[in-house]
C-alpha cells in the first residue's frame, strides 16, 4: 500500500484559518485580463446565430439565399448540414433517465423551435459584422404552435405525440400517514419561484481551433465546468479525451448559467474542424437575454407533519416546473 507523507501541523497552520494569497487579481487591475472578446486567430471566421422569433412552432422553411449571396459568407448552417452532430448530454448523463432523453436539445433546432431564442441556423463570414447582417437576411417560416406560458398550465405537446411533462418522480420513506396523523401540527404551503436568469457584465463567448497537424480540437471561453464540458464533447464528437482541449481565461460572472454546455459551443468546434479555420463567437446582449439558460418556474405544494417540540418535521407534496 502506498502511503502519502502527511504535512507537519505548523504546515497546516500556515494555510486552515489564514488567507490565501490572491495571484488572480493583478492582470485585471493592469488591464490585462484575457476574456473571451480578447482571443483571437489569424484567418479566423465570424459565427452569427438566427433565432427563433417565437416561443414555440413547427419549422417549415429556413431560406439562406440572400444570406449566401451577401460577400464574406462562407456559409450558412441548418440542422440539415450537421446530421450527425447528436442533441447536447444533460449535465450528468449517467443520471438522464431514457424517458427524458428524446428532451435534449439539438445544436441547431430540428422540426420545432421550443423557445424565442432558440437556434435554427448559423451563420459563418469573414468578418463579424457581416456575419450580422447575413444573419437578419435568413429567412426562417415558423408555423406557430400553442405554448405553455405557466409552470402550472395543463402540460402541452413537446413533439408528435410525446406531453411536455416527461416524467413523474415519486420518493416516500417510511410510514408518511402514521406521521401525519401522530403529528402536533400539520404546516401547509404553497411557494412559487418565478422564472429568471443570471446576467453577467460579460456575455457568452466561445471559440473553436482546430490543429490539423495533431488532430486535436481546443475549445476557448469561459466555463463553469469545463471537465464535465470536456466529457460531454468526446461523446457527441466522437472523439478521445486527447483530441480537445477546453481554455478558460478570465470571466466577466458566472451566476450559474456557464455551467453547461451551450449549441454554440458544440457549433464552433464543428465548424472549425470542418473549415480548417478558427471560428468565434461572441453573444450580443440581446441574445444573453433571450437564449442563456434560464432556471424554470417552480411551484412546491408542501405538508409538514410537526411534532410538539417543533421538530423531526416529514413533509410531503409536490412539484411543478416548466
């Protein structure tokens, strides 16, 4: 059995109970931060995301023509130029059970938008601002469909034939009616959280670099989890742990919402790897507003069976989210 050498106790007493020297803060305060705005590579393209403009509808036609014809376009992608990208892993894969996977989304919506903001093509150019205006030339035909506005509405149609309410999960422990009826009090409530969203002072960003000469793949921006990010990417692509690299430099917030993986990031690694050229992305404020990741509108409906010295509380009731 290998043992490790246990450090003396003044060791320990050097660091449990004393500040840690801070080593992050002098670049920032020189003006010398490295965000995701500030990487950038020669020959590198600009990516542009088009929208859906609605909450929810079934996609008819996505017309790029005028897109393509705008000089410095190189491309415009739907989900028909990345048929065999998969939808993005949930956060913990081993824990997605086979009932919620078909609720994963795709890298580019595939038949239905779900929310305003979701992406059905990207565009990619030369230089960013054209990219922006080939954007606004992308002309996607939306038939819209009915929408949940409410965590507490009857759920809805996902897909063909498959409810907005995916699974049901029940966890009981012990006997719950003798503790009720034993109890001293029965405390009920009803609490809401509405629907909201971190916003950080810097948007998202990410760059994708592909070095032919190793085949390896390097992801550039800011995130909250990039081993888990890093696991979930060998998945989709197909790759092997050494064949992408994730950079993190400095982060303008976090607030939660860079803690998963996002269609850009999967849209710049492809594209780069397909185009042999870098390609980057940065999120305008009106996109972070609309397409990161919001925290679902909850309702909790809860009893407490109480007992007469206030405690061992056992509760029960349930939830919704939408």
């Amino acid at each position: 059995m290998t043992s490790y050498p246990v450090p003396p106790r003044s060791d320990q007493r050097r660091v449990l109970g004393h500040p840690v020297p801070r080593i992050e803060d002098r670049p920032l305060v020189t003006g010398r931060g490295l965000f995701a705005g500030d990487v950038a590579f020669t020959h590198q393209l600009h990516m542009r995301v088009v929208r859906a403009a609605v909450a929810h509808g079934r996609i008819v036609d996505i017309d790029a023509s005028a897109a393509l014809r705008l000089p410095g376009v190189v491309a415009v992608w739907t989900s028909a130029d990345i048929p065999d990208i998969p939808a993005i892993d949930f956060r913990d894969a081993s824990r997605a059970a086979d009932e919620i996977k078909p609720y994963r989304q795709p890298v580019l919506a595939r038949g239905r938008v779900r929310y305003v903001g979701d992406p059905v093509a990207a565009v990619f150019s030369d230089d960013p601002y054209v990219a922006e205006d080939a954007a606004d030339l992308v002309a996607a035909e939306i038939e819209p469909l009915p929408v949940l506005l409410s965590a507490s509405d009857p759920p809805g149609e996902f897909d063909d034939g498959r409810s907005t309410a995916p699974l049901t999960v029940r966890h009981s422990f012990g006997d719950i009616g003798a503790a009720f009826a034993a109890a001293h009090t029965v405390i009920e409530l009803d609490l809401s959280i509405g629907r909201h969203s971190g916003v950080p002072l810097e948007t998202r960003g990410a760059i994708g670099f592909y070095d032919a000469a190793h085949d390896v793949l390097e992801l550039h921006g800011a995130a909250k989890v990039p081993h888990r990010n890093k696991d979930t990417l060998v998945r989709m692509l197909g790759l092997t742990p050494a064949q992408i690299q994730l950079h993190e430099g400095h982060t303008g917030g976090g607030f939660g919402v860079r803690g998963e993986l996002y269609p850009e990031d999967v849209l710049v690694l492809v594209a780069a790897r397909r185009f042999g050229r870098p390609v980057k992305w940065i999120e305008d404020r009106r996109e972070n507003l609309i397409a990161t990741n919001h925290s679902r509108q909850q309702r909790h409906r809860i009893r407490a069976a109480v007992d007469r010295d206030g405690g061992c509380g056992i509760g029960n009731g349930g939830n919704s989210g939408g």
